[in-house]
C-alpha cells in the first residue's frame, strides 16, 4: 500500500469529493455507519459505492452536506465532479445577485432530471423543469446520487443527468437514534445572526406480527443576506453615424464633433436584504414481516420554503430598458471625460435635462414555495428468485410571488462615473449642469449643488410610478411504478427486470406578467402632485452607508436619498396605499391596484386579483415501459459486469390559456397623444384577452437503449463503458398556452416646454409560449478508467459526449395578429421557445480523492481531494438564431446576436479540498471555481447577452467531537469575499463591456449537533 499510496501522491497531490452509490437500502445503510464515524468513513464507503456502480454515477452522503457550511442541496452539490450551480436570483435576470445557489447544471447542461427517493417531483414555483433543490432542507436528505448516463429502469428525463435526493428509512438504522442540531450564522454586511435547528427520531421494534420502524425528521432555518452592487446600463454608439438606433439619427456626443466613441447612459446603485425561512418535515412509517419477505413504506415529505427580500436601487431613466434607449439626453460635461484606445468610456462625469432624472426605486418581494409528497412502497422478495415492487406517490405543490415596485424621481442626478479600476467609482454630484430646473421650483433652487437627502432642496423630488405584480400557481401529481426482477444465475446471465411507470402531473398558473404598471404623479406643465415635500408619508431617507461594496464604490457627500417607503411595497399595505394616495389627491397619474382592475367588457379580477385571460393551465400525461438485462461473469481474467436495456416513452401535453393584448402604461399626456397619432395600436393594444383556448399536440412516443459495461482490469482498475439514449422535457413555463404581445412607446419631448410631445415611437413585439415543444434527444457515451488504490484512495478519469437533437431555442418569428376583441391587425416579430437545431457537448473529468494514512502521527489525518472538468460544445452556438443587425426600438430585435454558446457551460471548473481527521478532529477548507459563461441570451433589463466571468468561492469547517454524543463545529463560507462580474455583449463580433459588479456577505457559524 505504501507504494500506491506514495505513487498516487506523486501522480496528484490534491482531490475531489467524487462519491456514488448502488441502491437505496445499501446507501441508507451506509449513511448510518458515516453520521457515526465521520468523514473518513463516509469516503470510504462512497468510494465502493461508486466502484459497484451499475453506470457512471456520483454521491453526496448526509455527512458531506452537514461538513461543509452548505445553505442548501444545490450548493452542497457544487462540489460533484462535473456539477455547478448558478449564483443570480434568476437565469433571466443577472441584475439580482442570489446569495445562495440557484439550478444545477452538470457537464455544463441544465437538462437534469430531479427525482425524489427515485419518483419524479417538481416546484409549482421552478420555471425551468423539475425540482427546486434550494428549496429543500438539506437536514431531510440522506443520500444525493446524481447519475451521468443511463439503466433501463431510470425514470427517463435527464440529459444532463439524474439528481435523485434519498431520505432516511428507519429500518435501514441500527435501533432508535435520536439526532439534534442547532446553528447561528452571520453574514457581515447584512450584520445580522440567523438560527437554525433540526432533529431526528427513528426507533425499530419487532412484535408477534413483524418488525416496525419509524421515523420523524423536522428542520427549521433562517437566512439572512445583504447584496450590494453597482450597475452599468449598456453601452451605446455615439456618433454621427450611428445605425443601431436609426430613427434617432446622429446621436454624437456635444463636443466631441466627428468622433465615434461608446459610453452607458448612466450607473446604478442597488441594495438588498434577502430573508429565507425553510423549514422541512419528513415522517416514515416502515412494516416487515418475519422472514423479510415483504416490505412496506409510507412516508410524507413536506418542504415550506419562503424567502423575501427589499431591494432599493437608483438607476437613469435614459435606459431602464436597453432597447428604448434615450441616448441624447445622456450627455458627457466638462474635460475631464477618458475613452480608451478604441473609444469606450472609462471616466467622466455624465448630465441629463431634469425631465430625464434618476429614479429612486424601492422594490419589495415575497415567495413562497411548498411541496407536499405522500408515498407508499411495497417490496416483495418471496424467495431468492424474485423481486417485485411496487410505489404509489402523490405530489402537492404550490408557488406564490408578490412582487411591488414604488418609484421617486429627482432630477439633481449628475454623476461621475470611473471604470478605470476593479470596482467603479460613482459620486453623485447634486448638481444638473445641462438641463436646468423644474419650471415650478422656487427662484435659486440650484445655485450650484442640492442635498440629495433634504425633501424640499430639490424640489422635483416626486412619487411617480408604481408597479404591483403576483404570480400564484398550483401543481399535482400522481404516479404509480410497477417493476419486478427475477433472478436466473445461469451463465452470463444474471437477472431479467422491467416494469412500467404512470404519471400525471398538472399546473395552474395565474401571472399577470408585470402589465399593472402605472403613472402615480406627472408633470406636465404643473407642479407634481405627489412631491415630497410634506408628505413625509412617501418616503424614507435611505444611506448608502461606508460599508457599501465593502467600503469602496461610493463616494462624495450625497449617500442618502428618498425612497419610498419599504413597507408600502408590501401586499397587505398596498391596498391602503393606494386609496391614501386617491384620499390626498396625491395620484394624478392614474395607477390604481392590481384588485382594481376590469377587463373591457368589464369584468372584475377576481378574490387574488387576476383578469379572466390571466390564467393558464398545463397538464401531462406520461406512460413509460422498460426491460433489463443483468450479465456478469467473474470468470473471465478480468471479470465483467453488464446491463442492457430498453425503455418506452409516451408523452402527451394538454394546454390551455388565452393571448393578451396589453395596453402600454402612459400618462394622460402621452396617452391622448398615442391614442390620436396611432389609432390602430391603440385599438389593437386594448387591454383585452381573447377566448380560452386548448391545445392538444400528437403524442410524443420514443424508446430509449441503454448499455453498460465494466471490466475490473485488475483487482484496483476499473474501466466502465456506457452507451444510452436519453431526453430531456420542456419545462411547463415554455409550454404554456400564452401569448403576451406588447407595444413599445418612446416620446420625444420639446426641451424648451416638457409638456409638449413633438415624436413619439411605436414598436409592436410579442413573446409566449408554445405547447407544441417535443422533447430534446441525447445520444451520450461516457468511458471511465478508475484506479482504487486504498480504502480512501481514488484516481479516476471519465470521458464524455452527448450528441443532441430537438434542441431548444428561443427565436423570432414575423407574424400578423390579430385580436380578436376588434379584428385589429398587427404585424410584429414573436419570441417563443421552439425545436430546432442539434449540436454536441463534450470533456472530461478528473477525480482524486486520499487520506494519507501512511504518514506519522497526526500528520496521517490529512488528505485531499481535487476534481477538474473540461467541457466543450460544437454547433449548440444558434448560429442560425440570431441576426447581426441590431435595431434598436424595437424588444425582439435589439441585440439578438447569434453565434452565442450555451447558457451556463463553463469550459473549465475545479474542486479542490484539504481534509483533516484525527483524534476527534475534523476539518476541511474547499474550493470553487468555474470558468467565465453565458448568463443568458437575453437580460430582462438590458435585453442582450450577458457573460459571467470566472469565479471562485472558498468555504471551510472545523469540528471537535467532544465525546460520542456531542459535536461542535466553526464553518465558513465566501471567505475571500469574492465579487462577482458580468458583462454585456454590445455588438455581433462579441466585444463586451461591464454589466455589474456584486459583493454579498462572507458568512461565520458556529454549530453543535447531538446524537444518541
């Protein structure tokens, strides 16, 4: 041993936490035999697990996720060879840094089927396909296996791979066990302590008429996080030459005649508190009979997962969406301005006309997220022949979202702005050098500069918009397994297996998609009604304080600013909110409630405040059938193990929903000026939904091969080879039965009299959904070669590639609609997901893992682990989807470049941990990394690709056992206070420039767990 022990060390010197498991019984079993005797152990027992495997799989056992300082399953999974997680609140929205992981991606693919206790599940809540797995408490999970290829009896839907989260099971325990724990974490920029605790009781008992087990689980955290950021809109061509925006004409830049340069039109300042309540539960009641022939299990799982979180963010108003860019009201003042060599701004200090001004913007959000899965299994072994299982599950699952946004304005908004550093530098000057003030204001009102903080200094500060939006959906399921396994012994041949699977699942869905935005107070010609001075009531003063972005970022004296108030944004106020401001003659802009809303023929929304056409629901019907074939044979001189397999797919889709036809927000002014000039959008944008409509596509049928083979070269050397067809389900978001379109209204005002329009641009666009989705196909292959040169010694190599077809892609489509309600006509470019295309994903991966038990002494108590993944994709860049012209005006067409790589694939990621046990003691510090990748295609602010770059996160725990029930432990996480960067692609040729520059809490807690 000392030898291999020596060589392996030579070989590599750190390591990776590469783990898998064979069955559920057998993992559960394992996982006991790991809470007790630590992380050595749990390696130990993973390790075999993943030699034993049936295809190429990894596992994380209950002991690694409580080892490091993982807030959920999805973080604790980053540390999977092959795996990682996203780090925004949402693919689409990169502008909203997520303090823990968000969706999980393995082999650079988002494709991943999530299954419960090896049953399928889903989140009401989860947009994209399956499980929410941040929404899971990792204290109710004993086992997370995640499988990169296929067998026959895997319930199909991963391309990507299988993510199967195991509970515990009370027979699989050794006697009653009892199991506590309690943390307090704090995070140092929210300042602010976070508890949680959890439990465990499982007992087995045997009586006259078999043995019973049971078992109860409950957990309950809180988390508490601050996100700090600075913004960038995006950049834009200013010259006289510019065609990206042509109905602007010259946009070049005052004193800068006959240049081409390329500058945002401002920056935004954002902050945000999160709160995250999880609390899960998890009850098992198990029955054997005597001989051990039958084996009964109900168990109940319930996840209430609600996180909220207040954002306050200070933005321009010349882009707050990229594609209506008002780029010649963004102008550069004095001569202090820098480009670099290529004519991108890196400092100066920016202007706009007071009818521009900033926005002060104060957002509130509230989730809620639970599921609810009752299950019963039976398994019957009556002899030594025969298998047979069977499983009944029903799912209950719901999402709720409120989401409200309150807006103030002020126009004392000049800033100047430096990139030339890692951070930018933004100081607002109080001061309006180009645009003058408010023909309302008091004679002398900017003399040279104005207190962002006083409510009367500038006195154009005002309440002028509000948006509310909620999105309430509800999801069940139903499926039943059958599978029975006979074994036959006889030659090569093993075992023959197969069974069949039934499901049905259905979502109802009512978003109102963001429409009720609204005008509260404007200004045309007239004082705003809603002002802030006296009326204390619409806002409170906000500082930016010196801990923002870590001390850095900020600078000058104007730190506070107006916001409205927080607690106005909430649902149960904003009722009142809204009546308070039609009580003072406060809103003359018209925005009124989402409850008081009536469709055009009058209808009212109903109890939750949706329109009639604001309901959308999906169902699936799902019937699959599967054969195995086992084959072994320890004979040969070097034995083989095999599995071949075929399995039936039938997928059928019902969906049912309405198009809406929405009429743009708009103040009196600019609506009576829209409604005059463009009399056909008007009818045609009315506000109206039309008829409810179902539709109900083929029935999507396929077989699935799978094959697996693997060959013990020598007793240490194992090579596996595995060959399958796999397929990947759209999500019930991209199916569903809608179709928003939407007209894009941009105003030209008189600069010498803001209430008068003298243009105004009309775009007509449209996205939704489309039923008609098939699912993605995936030929993959993956040839391991893995070297077990210890008992906690591991040196392995996995090759792969995925050969896919039906590929998802979201494209534009030219179409002429028409709405019904009129028989308006309009003809305009849709978005919708469609198939199209097929490409290919593929690398390798490389594990180690070792404790170097042939050292002396405590020296012997260490051991690493290191994994590193190589990914590449070939023709999955939509090289047909784009265009390389951008217009700019219109939603669809702006910046929709092709030639773009996958969302989310990393090239290149990286794990590695230093391990320490010895004498009680048990420590490790791991690391992170991924390589730069694609956010998304499309930013839901600046409507273009954005990039994230590289990025790494070292988190680390240390445990003292003080005796065999007790356990305390000090853990950290982010604790090189990384930020993270993203980037804007500005133009077909790929050259980006900064987007956002994030920093969230580095995190301490202390822990103490309890076992008896």
């Amino acid at each position: 041993m000392f030898k291999k022990s020596l060589l392996a060390v030579s070989v590599m010197a750190f390591g990776a936490p590469t783990i898998a498991q064979t069955g559920n019984a057998a993992t559960e079993q394992e996982l006991e035999e790991v809470v007790v005797q630590g992380i050595r152990t749990s390696l130990e027992d993973a390790q075999a697990l993943k030699r034993d495997g049936d295809t190429v799989k990894d596992v994380i056992t209950s002991s690694d996720i409580g080892a490091l300082p993982d807030k959920s399953v999805t973080e604790a999974l980053q540390r999977v060879p092959g795996v990682t997680v996203g780090r925004f609140a949402a693919p689409t929205d990169p502008n909203h840094f997520a303090a823990e992981g968000r969706g999980v991606l393995v082999r650079g693919l988002d494709r991943v089927h999530s299954q419960f206790n090896g049953r399928e599940s889903f989140s009401a809540g989860n947009w994209t396909s399956g499980l929410s797995y941040e929404d899971i408490p990792p204290e109710l999970v004993g086992t997370v296996e995640v499988i990169k290829n296929q067998t026959a009896d895997i319930i199909s839907g991963g391309i990507a791979g299988t993510v199967n989260l195991i509970t515990r099971k009370p027979l699989d325990m050794d006697g009653r066990k009892i199991f506590l724990s309690a943390k307090t974490s704090y995070g140092d920029l929210v300042d602010d302590w976070s508890p949680s605790y959890s439990g465990l009781f499982s007992d087995r008992w045997d009586t006259d008429i078999g043995e019973f087990g049971f078992l109860i689980s409950a957990s309950t955290s809180e988390f508490t996080a601050r996100g700090d950021g600075i913004n960038l809109t995006n950049f834009y061509e200013r010259s006289a030459t510019q065609t990206e925006f042509p109905t602007l004409g010259s946009t070049e830049l005052p004193g800068y005649a006959g240049k081409k340069l390329y500058m945002p039109t401002g920056p935004w300042m954002q902050t945000a508190d999160s709160n995250r309540d999880r609390n899960g539960f998890d009850a098992a009641l198990q029955w054997q009979n005597s001989d051990e022939t039958i084996k009964a299990t109900a168990e109940f799982i319930r996840s209430d997962s609600e996180e909220s979180w207040r954002e306050r963010v200070l933005f321009p108003t010349t882009s707050s969406q990229g594609f209506d860019a008002d780029l010649t009201n963004a102008v550069l003042v004095g001569t202090d301005a820098t480009f670099d060599d290529k004519g991108y701004f890196t400092s100066g200090t920016i202007s706009y006309p007071w009818n521009v001004a900033y926005l002060a913007s104060t957002r509130g959000d509230r989730t809620e997220s639970i599921v609810e899965d009752a299950s019963f299994n039976v398994l019957l072994t009556p002899d030594d022949k025969w298998k047979i299982e069977l499983d009944y599950q029903t799912l209950d699952t719901s999402y709720e979202r409120e989401n409200n946004t309150i807006n103030n304005r002020f126009a004392m908004s000049d800033v100047f702005l430096d990139l030339r550093t890692k951070i930018p530098t933004v100081k607002f000057l109080g001061t309006n050098a180009t645009g003058g003030v408010p023909d309302w204001c008091p004679a002398g009102t900017n003399p040279g500069a104005t207190d962002l903080s006083d409510p009367a200094g500038a006195c154009d500060y005002y309440q002028v918009s509000i948006m509310d939006t909620n999105v309430d959906a509800e999801g069940t399921m139903d499926s039943f397994t059958a599978d029975v396994e006979y074994q036959i012994e006889s030659g090569w041949l093993k075992s023959i297996a197969g069974g069949a699977y039934f499901s049905d699942i259905d979502r109802t869905t009512q978003d109102d998609e963001y429409i009720n935005w609204g005008a509260v107070s404007h200004t045309w010609g007239t004082a705003p009604t809603a002002g802030m001075a006296g009326n204390p009531e619409l806002y409170e003063g906000v500082t930016f304080g010196n801990d923002f972005m870590g001390g850095k970022g900020l600078a000058g004296d104007n730190r506070t600013f107006l916001f409205p108030r927080m607690s106005n944004t909430q649902e149960k106020n904003l009722l009142a909110y809204d009546q308070f401001l039609m009580d003072k003659g406060l809103n003359n802009g018209g925005w009124r409630n989402r409850g008081a809303r009536v469709s055009i023929d009058g209808k009212p929304t109903n109890a939750q405040g949706y329109l009639p056409h604001e309901t959308v629901t999906t169902a699936i019907d799902r019937e699959e059938a599967y054969v195995r074939f086992d084959f072994v044979n320890d004979e040969l001189p070097m034995p083989v193990k095999a599995n071949v397999g075929l399995r039936y797919v039938s997928y059928g889709v019902e969906a049912t929903g309405t198009s809406r036809f929405n009429k743009p927000g708009l103040g009196d002014v600019a609506e009576a000026y829209y409604k005059q000039n463009f009399p056909t959008y008007a009818a045609f944008f009315n506000g109206g939904g039309s008829t409810v409509n179902t539709a109900e596509p083929d029935t999507y049928t396929t077989t699935l091969p799978s094959l697996n083979v693997s060959v013990a070269v020598t007793d240490d050397i194992i090579t596996r080879f595995a060959l399958s067809k796999a397929i990947f389900f759209p999500s019930l978001y991209d199916m569903r039965n809608t179709t928003n379109y939407n007209a894009a209204v941009t105003s030209t005002t008189d600069p010498a009299n803001p209430a008068n329009i003298i243009d105004m641009k009309v775009s007509a666009n449209g996205t939704g959904g489309n039923p008609n989705l098939q699912p993605e196909e995936s030929n993959q292959i993956d040839l391991t070669a893995e070297w077990y040169f210890s008992e906690v010694g591991s040196l392995t190599l996995s090759l792969f590639q995925k050969d896919i077809e039906n590929l998802f892609r979201e494209r534009n489509y030219q179409t002429t609609v028409i709405n019904p309600d009129n028989g308006t006509s309009m003809d305009m470019l849709v978005r919708r997901q469609v198939n199209e295309g097929e490409g290919s994903i593929k690398g390798f991966e490389v594990a180690y893992q070792q404790f170097y038990d042939f050292l002396p002494g405590f020296w012997s108590g260490f051991g690493t682990q290191f994994n590193y993944t190589y990914v590449s994709q070939d023709d999955l860049e939509d090289a047909e989807m784009g265009t390389s012209v951008s217009v700019g005006g219109d939603r669809n067409a702006f910046r929709n470049f092709n030639n773009l790589p996958l969302p989310g694939l990393s090239e290149d990621t990286y794990n590695f941990a230093l391990m320490y046990q010895y004498e009680g003691i048990e420590a490790r510090f791991a690391y992170n990394w991924r390589s730069e990748y694609l956010i998304t295609r499309r930013d839901a602010n600046s409507f273009a690709p954005i990039f994230s770059e590289d990025q790494g996160y070292l988190d680390a725990s240390i445990w003292y056992t003080i005796n065999d029930n007790f356990r305390i432990g000090i853990e950290g996480s982010n604790l090189l206070d990384e930020m993270t960067l993203t980037r804007t692609q500005f133009n077909q040729e790929g050259v980006t420039t900064p987007k956002n520059f994030s920093l969230t809490d580095r995190r301490y807690a202390l822990s103490v767990r309890a076992t008896f």
